[in-house]
C-alpha cells in the first residue's frame, strides 16, 4: 500500500483508517475466523481447499510476502500492485527533477520541482508562524462569538472545517441543483471508538500524542494532559449523540433536507453562520447529516466550554498543518499513525515522502506520464470486453429474475444500459495546478493548495463539472450512483496476476470485481437511486418488500461468519453479485470444470493479504467483510463451486443450499 505522505497529516490519516470504518464487530456467529486476515505463515499442508479454500489456494502468497515492520497491511490485490504502481510513479518524478533546468517557470514541471525542493528542504524547518495568527485569534477570543469569527477565518484561509463540516453535492433527488451538507463533527476518532471500550487503547494513543503536540506547542506538561484529557472527555460526549454508524451507512438516514432558517435555528450558538455558509453561496435546500449531534455540538458551543473548544480547534490547525512547517511535528504524527496500525514508523528518506507529496499534489500532470509509459493497450481492450460481457450477463439476470415484477425488472435494465463505463482514465482531467503559487516554504505552499483547491472545487461543483473521485494511480474501482457510473482507474492494470492470455482466472479477479461494481448500482444504497443518477423509487412496493427479505438473508448469512451482517450488507451484496456474474458467463462459455477452478482461484488470489493484529482490530468498523470471508463466504454462495471441488456436507466450506444467499 502506498505509504502516507506528507499531504495527509496524521489527522486525516486517522480519518481515512478510522473514520470511514463503520461498526463494532458482531462475534456471535458459528464459525470463527482469525480477524481479518492476521496471518504469518499458514501450513499449507494442513489444510484442505474443502475446509477452508482461501488458506489453501493462497498459502503460497501469503507465506511468500512478508508484511514490512512499517506496514499494518498487504494484499496482493491492492498493496503489493499499489506498490509496483508507486514504483512506476516514482521513476517519473524522477526523471521530472533530474531535468529540472529544461522547464520554463510557467510548466508543471517546474512546479513540480519547487514543491519537491521545499519539501526536503522543510526536514530542517521548525517554523510554524504562518499559523499563528490563526491561532493567536482563537486564543484571544473573548466569548464564543470572538470564537467562531476566528474559526471562520481559519475555515476561509486554511481550507478546514473545524465546527461546521460544510461541503457541496449534487442534489441527491434533482443532480441538476446543487446543495449545501452539512457533515459531523470533525472528531479525532470515529464515534463508535469512543463509545466502546473495546476500542480504549487507541483513545489513549490518540491522548498521548495530543499531550505531546501540544507540549511542543508550548503548554506545561500539565496543562498539555489537562488540555489532552478534556478533549477525549468532550469527544466522548459528542459520541454519544452521534447517529449510529450502521445508520449512516445507507444514503436515506443522511438524506434529511433542512431550509437555511432551520439550520440556523439548530446551530443558534453560532452567531456568524451566514459567514460560514456564503462561502458556498445561497441555497434553497441543505441537507444536515446528523440532527441529534448537531444539536448536542450546538449545546456545547458555550462560553463555559471555550477554553476546550480552543484547544481542540488549535489542536486540529497543528494536525493538519503543523508537519509542514515543523519536523518535530512531523515526527509525534508519524509516532501517532505507527502506533494505531500496530508498525514502526517508516524509515522513508525526506526524499521519497517528498516524491510521494509531489505525486499527489500533481496527479494529473503524473497519471498522463503514467499512461503514456504503462498502459499496455491489448490489455485494455481485453478489459473492456469483460466488462461488456458483464453487462451482457447482468441484463440476462434480470430479465430471468424471479422475484421482480417485470416493471421492476423493465427500468433496472434501463438503469443498467444507461451505465457509463470510465476505464483506464476519466473523461475530464481535475488540474487546478495553474493557480498554485509556490514558494520556498512547504507549510505556506501547503496553506496555498489546501485554498486553491477549496475554491475551485466549489466552482466546479457549481458548474457540474464531473471528476473521478479517485486518482488514476490509485489501485481500486468504483460505482457513482449520482452519476451511474463504473470506474476502473489505471492502475488496475498493474495486476501481477492479471494474465490477458488466461480468460478465467481473469474472469474470475477482474470479472468478479466489474460485477461488484455494477451490482453496487443494485445494493440497498444504489437501488434508490435511477438510471440517471437520481434518487427516485422507480420499485414497486411488492418488489422493495422482497427485496428487503433478500437483504435479511445476506445479513445473516454473513452473521454466521462473525462479521456484522447489517453494517456489510452492501459490499456482500456486491460480492456475491459480481462473482455469480462470471460464473455464469463462464457457464455459457461452456467452461469446462478445470476452467472454473481457474476462476474460483482466481477470485480469492485477489483478496490473499495479511495485517497487525491493530489494523485487524479498527477493521473491523468497515462495510467491507474481511479478505478471508470474502473469499470463502462468497464462494460457499456458488452451487456450482460444490461441483467442480466436490464439496459435502462434512466440509467446512459447505453451506446448505436454502442457507446460500441469491439476490442478483
């Protein structure tokens, strides 16, 4: 996996590792699982492809890779083709600095160059004044209206949101308006962490290292575990008023639309929200995600509670900022993200995490050198009629679906023949790297790209201007329900097992992953929404009950498997969509049963991987299962897997055939 770099402070790495999880694992099933996939070595010989399959067709990989003293996780699918992929990039940049005198100043080359210089140079900076009249003004602040004036001016300047979580979307109902959301609270962990005691040891982490940031911020070492100590208390508190995350995993808990006025009544502490809210502009429609905590964050918002608040917003300004214009900074952050993935901290030289900054600050400008020396065009073509093929077979399954009411089934393959497919790289490049003025100094060039990139992004929402919503370097693919959308960036193809001459081991990696992504646009999330990106309940009533039973079934098949079934449901969905899809294909391909085992091993040769017992732990929360029952539960879901590895009763992958979950 590619290691952080320098533009995502710690605070956001937390917020990438731990705020996007999801729920409390459920352990109440029949069949226990080593966590995620906690593994350092397997005994191949001990085990059975008919008891557990993922350990036997992947032992020879895991056992092979071994996991970095630096890395909480690797997968041959994701990390290890990441890695090869962060090679390839790396060369690139390069080439870009060894040639640095050929670019005129007006070239993204020479930008690239000077970002690069400030960087390594900022190993040896300890100089944090661009900050502090930010922070001089939230310490000055008299009452909570002097307060907010200075967050907003932290909020204009420095691109953060500190108490309101403000962004623009597309109109989830009408993607032809624009609307203003309103997110949560920027926590420095997720809720369900506080409220479990499961979960303790990483609020401690995060405590200490709060201690130590703001020590060397200047606090006494008891004012800095005072300050540390009521900042996890108020955490906790908000914690508790915050939605459940199982609820604010399906997209018709969040959708709860407000008017300005009702927004205003519920944050009243706030006396400046005009401010906050005409950087966006004016709307008629604002959708706020979590009404209960907004209200408690509103009742908090007290001149008795500002000496907390101004801790914690200075605090937030040192995670975001702060590494970049002090290494020791730096340094306590690198500690903070080590400790919560369970690894040392990374020995990368100053030059490769400033290599690592450049590429992306400067993702376009690399992607378009990354496809033009990588992308191997057979491969694509090869790729892209798998994904007809998939699309093909997925309009077949729904017309001999057996629980849909044919109009029901009429507009899903509407829905379905009204998909885009973004291959390799999107339509529309995001460069706003012309207006970045750069200068010597990371932490003012880092200040200047944060707001440069704020403002544009708000234009360009306004302007429907349509992105991809990850990098083309970035191993993975998605689905866009506002947009219909399936998305396989390039670096896909980087694959160590991607074999362009070997159809079902193909078919069963990449086949299974472009049918998950299509049978997201049929998951509980994606079926709100219709073929043109809208949310519209194009179901009948009869068929949205069903479907309701088929979900209940999913949830406790998966339950079974010692995950949470609720929380997983529509990344399971997904799975056992996609893999279905390329069986069946492979079916009408007349595949003989040698050609099926290609395909089954193919699919768990994708989600072969290993991690710290931490990581396993904080995953747990993920809407996604872990690899090792992606693998099996799926599999044990194909009648005919039983048949080509001759599966029976006595087995540990068998499963009755009225327990085997259909939906798609």
């Amino acid at each position: 996996m590619k290691k952080k770099s320098n533009i995502i402070l710690v605070f956001m790495l937390i917020i990438t590792i731990i705020v996007i999880l999801l729920c409390i694992l459920i352990n109440n099933g029949k069949i226990k699982l080593t966590p995620r996939n906690r593994v350092n070595k397997i005994e191949k010989e001990t085990i059975s492809l008919k008891e557990d399959f993922y350990e036997s067709v992947n032992a020879d990989i895991i056992n092979s890779n071994i996991l970095e003293s630096d890395e909480s996780y690797w997968g041959l699918f994701s990390t290890q083709t990441q890695d090869e992929v962060d090679k390839r990039t790396e060369k690139i940049v390069d080439e870009i600095i060894e040639n640095k005198e050929k670019y005129s100043e007006d070239s993204e080359e020479y930008k690239i160059n000077k970002l690069y210089e400030s960087a390594v140079k900022s190993e040896e900076v300890h100089d944090i004044s661009a900050l502090e009249p930010y922070i001089e003004k939230i310490e000055s602040a008299r009452d909570i209206d002097e307060f907010m004036d200075a967050v907003y001016l932290a909020d204009s300047d420095l691109a953060l949101g500190l108490i309101l979580d403000l962004s623009l979307s597309e109109d989830f109902e009408d993607n032809s308006k624009i609307l203003l959301c309103v997110g949560q609270f920027p926590m420095m962990l997720q809720a369900e962490i506080y409220k479990s005691p499961f979960y303790a040891s990483y609020v401690n982490i995060v405590e200490e290292s709060n201690i130590k940031i703001f020590e060397h911020y200047g606090y006494t070492e008891e004012e800095a575990k005072e300050s540390a100590s009521q900042i996890t208390e108020m955490c906790q508190k908000i914690a508790k008023e915050t939605n459940n995350i199982e609820n604010v995993a399906y997209v018709k808990n969040i959708y709860n639309v407000i008017t300005i006025d009702q927004l205003k009544d519920t944050y009243s502490s706030i006396y400046n929200i005009d401010s906050f809210i005409n950087q966006y502009g004016t709307f008629d429609k604002i959708i706020l995600m979590d009404e209960k905590q907004a209200n408690f964050v509103n009742s908090y918002l007290t001149n008795e509670n500002l000496s907390i608040l101004k801790d914690y917003t200075k605090l937030l300004i040192l995670y975001q900022y702060g590494q970049y214009g002090d290494s020791d900074y730096k340094n306590i952050f690198e500690e903070l993200s080590a400790k919560l993935q369970g690894t040392e901290v990374s020995n990368d030289t100053i030059e490769k995490e400033s290599k690592d900054l450049v590429i992306e600050i400067f993702d376009t400008n690399i992607s378009k050198k990354y496809l033009d020396k990588y992308i191997d065009e057979k491969s694509v073509v090869e790729f892209n009629k798998i994904v007809d093929e998939i699309i093909e077979q997925y309009e077949i399954k729904l017309k001999e679906n057996e629980w849909l009411s044919d109009s029901t089934k009429d507009k899903a393959i509407i829905k379905l023949k009204s998909m885009k497919k973004n291959i390799v790289y999107p339509e529309n490049w995001q460069d706003y790297s012309e207006f970045y003025e750069l200068n010597e100094s990371l932490l003012e060039n880092m200040i200047n790209i944060s707001k440069v990139n704020k403002q544009k992004d708000v234009q360009e929402i306004k302007e429907h201007k349509k992105y991809w919503k990850m990098s083309t370097l970035t191993v993975n693919a998605y689905y866009d329900p506002q947009d219909n959308s399936i998305n396989f960036p390039a670096a896909v193809f980087a694959y160590s097992k991607y074999d362009k001459n070997n159809y079902y081991s193909t078919l069963g990696s990449f086949g299974a992953v472009i049918g998950h992504e299509i049978s997201h646009s049929f998951d509980p999330n994606g079926a709100l929404f219709d073929e043109k990106g809208n949310m519209n309940n194009w179901w009948t009533e009869e068929d949205s009950g069903e479907f309701e039973k088929k979900q209940k079934e999913v949830i406790n098949y998966y339950k079974k498997y010692g995950v949470n079934g609720k929380l997983t449901v529509g990344e399971n969905i997904a799975d056992l969509g996609g893999l279905s899809c390329a069986v069946e294909i492979a079916k009408n391909k007349n595949a003989t049963n040698e050609d099926l085992k290609d395909l089954f091993t193919g699919y768990a040769n994708i989600w072969a991987s290993k991690c710290t017992e931490e990581y396993s732990n904080i995953m747990t929360l993920d809407t996604h299962s872990p690899d090792k029952v992606r693998t099996n539960a799926t599999l044990s879901s194909i009648d005919e897997f039983y048949e080509v590895f001759d599966i029976k009763p006595e087995d540990g992958m068998y499963r009755a055939p009225e327990a085997r979950p259909k939906v798609w």
